[in-house]
C-alpha cells in the first residue's frame, strides 16, 4: 500500500520541481492583483456624530483702548517759559511737565502775604485793647459802648485776616497753575507748545496716555444683548497676524446700544505678559453657550454644493469585513458652527460615522477602508 502511494505522489513532486518557476510566477501575479484592488479602495478618516452643549461664535474686531488719555492744558494765561519732556517720555505721577512764567504770580502771591501780616497785627492790637476794656471793666473808667466798639473792632479785623488768607491761598494756587504734573504714569503722546508761547486758560499743550491700564473694547451686534453670561468666552488676536489666540476676561458690558450700528459694547482685560499698545487692532471670537444640546461633527466633514445643497458621507461598516465601510450621501441641515465642528440640525442620528477626510472623490455606495493615519 505504502509503495503504491509513493508511486503515485512521485509524478507530482517531479511535475512541481520541473515547473516550481512558472508556479511561482503565478503566485506574484496573484499578490499583485490583490494589493492593486486593496491600492484601489480609498483611505478616508471616519469621525462620530456627537451630542454635545451647542456654542455660537461670533467673529467680532476691535481695539486696545487707554483707560485714560488726558489733554493736558492750564487754568492760567502764561507765557511757555520751561518744557521739561518729549514725545515718547514715560512720566510718573507728580512729575513735572511744563512751567509757564510765573514772575507775576509770584510778586502778587507775595502781596497778599504782605497784606497778610498787616491785618495779623491788626487784629492783634485789636485784641490787647478789647483785653485792656474788659479789665478795668464796664462802669469804670471805661464806658460800656466803648467795650462794644473793641469787640466789633476784633470782630472785624477777625474777618479781614480770614478774607486776606483766602486770597493768599488763592495767589498760592495760581503760582502752582504755572507748572502743569502728570497726573497719572503714562507716556507723552503728543506736544502742542513750545518755548515762548503765550497760551489761554484750557489751551492744550499736551497729550498724556496711560499704557499699563487697558482694556480690549469690542463692539457686538445688539441681537447678542442679554445672552452673555459668566460662561462667555473671549478669545483674541492681533488682527492680520497667524498666531494663538489669547484667552481675554470680559470685565464690563455696557448696557447701551448704539442706535446707528445696532451694536453694544464689551471691554475686557488685557490678558497678562502682553505688550499690547492703545489703537492696536485685534480680532476677537465670541463664545456664547446656548444652554442646549446638538449633534455636531467636523466642518470638514460637510460637502457643499453650488446650488446651496449640503450632504455628508455617512458610512457604515461592510459586513464581514473587518475595517472596510460602504459609504452613502445624505443630505443635511446645519445650524452654528463653534471649535471646527458644525451642528447639525436633520439629517443625522447620534453614533454613526461620517466621513471627516478623503472624501472629495467618493461614489454613492464605494467601499472604502480607514487610511494609515486612521487605523493606527
């Protein structure tokens, strides 16, 4: 039995060894047949339709703005007799900026101190007469009118020393009126006199801007008006420049529209560490919760049409193969978009996949498989 079956595998082995190169050929063919019809299967990204808090954006610009900016002018007439910074100087509180002539005021001031001293004495004398009167006494030697006449006699010298104070305190304010501080710390901004010239009470002689206390100043549209809230993010950017955006604390909504533009206004915060100058240009986003939930899924999942039409590739996974889906067109609503996810609206169930990438040459019903990315 042995030797009959030896027999008959001994013209197969031989029929195979002469012929192992031509087998062999055949099994390359076959490999590549099977990898170009894999090569022909496209690779997509699948992402889930999810049920998350709805977000709007709104795309918002706006500027950095000073907290204060002062036109610095005088309360005096005076000629400019001293200019003590430049434009671009940071000053601090107190500093001096420019002193007008104040030669005039002085010698005044010094008059009424004069004027001063004299109705002291005055009063003075005033006062040891009257003291005088009350102690010989009334009924004496002195007669009691006359010690009326002395005390209306301090009374009066009284009034005349408090009258020549004030009008002391007054040429005191006017000499200081002549020198024009800083009354915050900022940086000079703009310079409109020079030495020599003659300038009138509420002349503006300099512009002064405090860099450090900014705020971002955004103007919304008045249909947003009442649905920010604590949740309300902001972020921001330097306009016309590609950088990470910056979270910004909204600090103040101003409850006033403005009636031309329809729009109100929010300021907030200068986010910390960053040199942001006043009149800088930004570009700010919105986020406003809506207080509900929807299904979302990437932007980029979405095709749309020239004729307004908007699908997805819903795809579903093919039956007894594992890691390849069958692909279908379905036609969708969609409402905000927030996060590069947009909500969709009809059209959609939660948990089934969507095509998010590779899906710009797909066929209703094509068989696709996970690209490497994907699958790894």
């Amino acid at each position: 039995m042995a030797q009959a079956m030896v027999a008959a595998v001994e013209p197969v082995v031989i029929f195979l060894e002469k012929n192992k190169e031509y087998y062999f050929w055949v099994f390359g063919c076959l490999m590549l047949l099977s990898q170009t019809a894999l090569a022909n299967v496209p690779g997509v990204e699948l992402a889930r339709v999810e049920k998350s808090e709805v977000i709007e954006e709104v795309r918002l610009n706006g500027t950095v703005n000073a907290l204060r900016t002062s036109a610095l002018s005088t309360l005096v007439p005076g000629q400019v007799d001293e200019v003590m910074v430049e434009v671009g100087d940071r000053v601090h509180q107190g500093d001096p900026l420019i002193r007008l002539d104040s030669e005039l005021a002085q010698l005044t001031l010094e008059s009424a101190r004069a004027e001063t001293r004299e109705a002291r004495a005055r009063l003075a004398e005033a006062r040891r007469r009257l003291e005088e009167a009350e102690r010989v006494g009334a009924g004496g030697h002195i007669a009691r009118t006359e010690i009326g006449t002395r005390e209306s006699e301090v009374a009066t010298a009284e009034a005349t020393v408090a009258r020549l104070q004030a009008a002391e305190r007054r040429e005191q304010a006017v000499v200081r009126y002549h020198r024009i501080d800083a009354p915050f710390d900022g940086v000079v901004t703009e310079r409109y006199s020079d030495l020599g010239e003659w300038v009138d009470p509420g002349s503006e002689l300099l512009q002064l801007v405090d860099t450090e206390n900014l705020r971002l100043d955004f103007r919304v549209p008045q249909e947003f008006h009442g649905r920010l809230d604590e949740r309300t993010m902001l972020e921001v950017w330097l306009r016309g420049r590609a950088q990470e955006a910056l979270q910004a604390e909204i600090r103040t909504v101003v409850p006033v529209n403005d009636a031309q533009a329809r729009t109100f206004l929010i300021r907030a915060a200068r986010p910390e560490g960053r040199d942001l100058p006043p009149g800088t240009a930004l570009s700010g986003l919105l986020r406003i919760r809506q207080g509900e939930e929807g299904l979302s899924i990437p932007r980029d999942a979405i095709n749309r049409y020239p004729e307004g039409r908007t699908t997805v590739w819903v795809a579903e996974q093919d039956d007894g193969d594992k890691g390849h889906y069958r692909v279908t067109e379905q036609r969708v609503r969609l409402g905000v978009s927030y996060d590069e996810r947009v909500v969709v609206t009809n059209g959609l169930k939660e948990g089934q996949w969507v095509v998010s990438r590779g899906n710009e040459v797909l066929e209703e019903g094509m068989r696709v498989r996970l690209s490497e990315r994907e699958g790894n």
